[in-house]
C-alpha cells in the first residue's frame, strides 16, 4: 500500500501546524499493519526528517513561497505529481485538497478556524489583522472550494469545527470525522505535585486572537492592585512589535522554548487561556492531562476539552475584569485542586483512522 502525505506548508517554528506533521511521521515510522507494508511518501517544503526503507520525502520548497504557488499547485498543477505516485490513499495535512487527485481514498485535515469563527471580525487595512482578514475571507473560500469539489474525507478536531464545516454544505455529514489530538500518555513525573497559584503561564504565538492584549492590562491592574505574580509567555520579540504591546513588569517573555519545557512549566504554574479561537487549543488538553489548574476564556472549544475537567474556571473571554477577578483568586489561594487529570490513552491518531476505514472499505 502506498500513502501520500502533502504538508508542504509546515515548517519548525510554525506552532501547531508542524507538531501535526512532527507526530503524524513519527507515527508513520512506527506503524505495523500486519503483514502488508506501507510505503509512505510526504511532499514537504524541505527535508525535515530522515528517509528509511518504507518513508521517502518529495521535497517542493518553490511551492511554500508564496500563496499562489500554492493555490496553483492545489488547483492545477499538483494532480500531476500525485497521480504519478499512484497513492491507494492520499493524505492532506495542510487544509486544502488537491483537486484532480485519482486516490481512491482521499483525506483533509482541517485545522485552520479562522474562515469558520464567529468570534472576532478582522480588518483589511489594519496592518496586524491583514493577514487573518486574508485568511478569514480570501482563503477560507479557497478551502472550502477544494474540500467541496475535492471528494474527499474531512478530520477536524471538535464538534464545533464539524458543526461549522456542515453549515457551510460543503461536505456531507458522512464524509466528516471529529478526531481529537493523540498525545501519548503523561508520566507520573508530568503530573503536578504543586502549583505556585500566583504564577500563570499562557503559550502562545503572537496572533492578535490569542487575546494577549487583555492578559497584559489584567496584569497592569494587579500590578496597580498591589499584588505580586508573575506572568510566563512565549512571545518573541517581533511578535511583541508587531502587536505593538505594552508588557508589564510582572510579565517575563520567554520566546519559543522546548516542549519538554512547556510541559514542565504545567506542573508548577497556573495555564491562563485567554485565546478566542482555536480549532482545539492543545495546551488545555496537555495541561488537564498534567492535571494543572486553568484558567479559561469561556469559549465553545475551552468548554468542549473541558468538559469533564473539575480544575478549571472559565470567565467572559473580552472582559478584563473578569479575567482580573480570576486571577486574583488565584493569587489569595481561593480555589482548591483535585487529584482528575484528564486520561485520553486509546485514542485514535490520523492514521489510525484512515487505516480503519481502509479495512472497512476492503
């Protein structure tokens, strides 16, 4: 069997969007499906793993550089490619589906929320929401024209991206598979022993959505209120620029750190998420698996991952007094933790799903 895997997009340093194709190859590497081998062949940007003996990489650098190589080849010119490699299952990590694609099973992961929230509108002539105005309005369309006329299978993450995808009638309700994010069991010593409640830590890349700015006045007002905390987030220094922030005195930067270091730090500070989009927000996950305390935006997807979770408390997402309040209780030690870290082992990764179906369509 061979499986072609298109995530052209994805590069180190792009947030979620690479860790899905980091963890699909992982995967791929490990995967037995009983006596037939799978070849599998990723076209990427670069080459940003290791061949062996069932992986091959294809590597199209020219096509990232710019939305319409994309576009083009998404639209016209990709089909070629693909169909000479004659996949029995072709695989897209990056949104879009290659039009023209013979496979005879084709699969989207769609993880791009931004053409399908209702939450925030963005503007065309502000020059820190142009890009996310584009995304919202230009390229959603494209997305949703590839998935339409694509006749493929469509993974998203959470109910509300299935529910929001099929308002939109561009795929039917058969062909759509909510498909939570696999992360491999947590080990005891991932687990919190104790958490400094006046310590919050909030990673994030610096997008206008991810809400950074009402973290940063909550901060200047316990600040004001006379308390002392500290604030932990991974922006960089050009993404402080281009939001044009103010930070606090008690807010510490941190720029890109290590995963190991991102899940550390959910052993011993509190997660304050005050993101108003997300297709599924992996630190909340990884942060209830670590059994931390958090601190949420009430949103569809943070009561959605959240469901079951006891360690948590959700305020109004554009109120920054709301958030303060949440804070300050933080801060005066007002809320007690239960031992209830969510467990997710069993769960189904990508490739286990489309496996599956495989078996299912023989």
């Amino acid at each position: 069997m061979r499986v072609v895997v298109n995530d052209i997009v994805a590069v180190p340093q792009s947030g979620g969007v690479y860790s899905i194709l980091e963890d699909f190859y992982k995967e791929a590497c490990k995967f037995d499906f009983g006596h037939e081998e799978i070849e599998w062949i990723f076209i990427l940007s670069n080459n940003f793993f290791k061949e062996t003996r069932q992986i091959k990489i294809i590597k199209k650098p020219e096509i990232k550089k710019s939305w319409f190589k994309r576009l083009k080849f998404e639209l016209f010119s990709g089909r070629k490619l693909i169909n000479e490699l004659n996949p029995d299952i072709y695989i897209s990590l990056q949104n879009t589906m290659t039009l023209g694609v013979k496979a005879p099973q084709k699969w989207t992961y769609l993880h791009q929320p931004l053409p399908y929230q209702k939450e925030m509108k963005f503007s065309l002539f502000n020059k820190s929401e142009r890009k996310l105005w584009i995304y919202k309005n230009i390229i959603g369309k494209i997305i949703n024209l590839t998935l339409k006329h694509g006749n493929t299978n469509v993974i998203v993450q959470t109910q509300w991206m299935k529910d929001a995808v099929l308002n939109r009638k561009i795929v039917k309700a058969k062909d759509v598979y909510v498909l939570p994010p696999k992360i491999g069991p947590v080990s005891d010593d991932s687990i919190r022993d104790h958490i400094d409640m006046s310590s919050f830590f909030y990673p994030a890349t610096g997008m206008v959505y991810k809400n950074h700015k009402l973290l940063f006045k909550a901060a200047d007002i316990l600040e004001k209120k006379g308390y002392k905390f500290n604030v932990y987030c991974t922006l960089t220094n050009e993404e402080l620029n281009n939001l044009n922030l103010k930070v606090p005195k008690s807010v510490n930067c941190l720029g890109r750190i290590p995963r190991e270091e991102v899940m550390n730090r959910y052993k011993t500070e509190v997660l304050v998420f005050p993101s108003l989009i997300e297709t599924f927000g992996l630190p909340i996950l990884e942060a209830a698996m670590s059994n931390d305390f958090i601190i949420i935006g009430d949103t569809s997807f943070g009561r959605e991952i959240l469901a079951d979770y006891r360690n948590k408390v959700f305020f109004d997402a554009k109120s920054v007094k709301s958030l303060v309040k949440k804070m300050e209780s933080c801060i005066n030690g007002e809320y007690d933790i239960s031992d209830d870290a969510i467990k997710i082992d069993g769960k189904k990764s990508v490739i286990d799903l489309v496996i599956d179906q495989e078996n299912n369509n023989d």
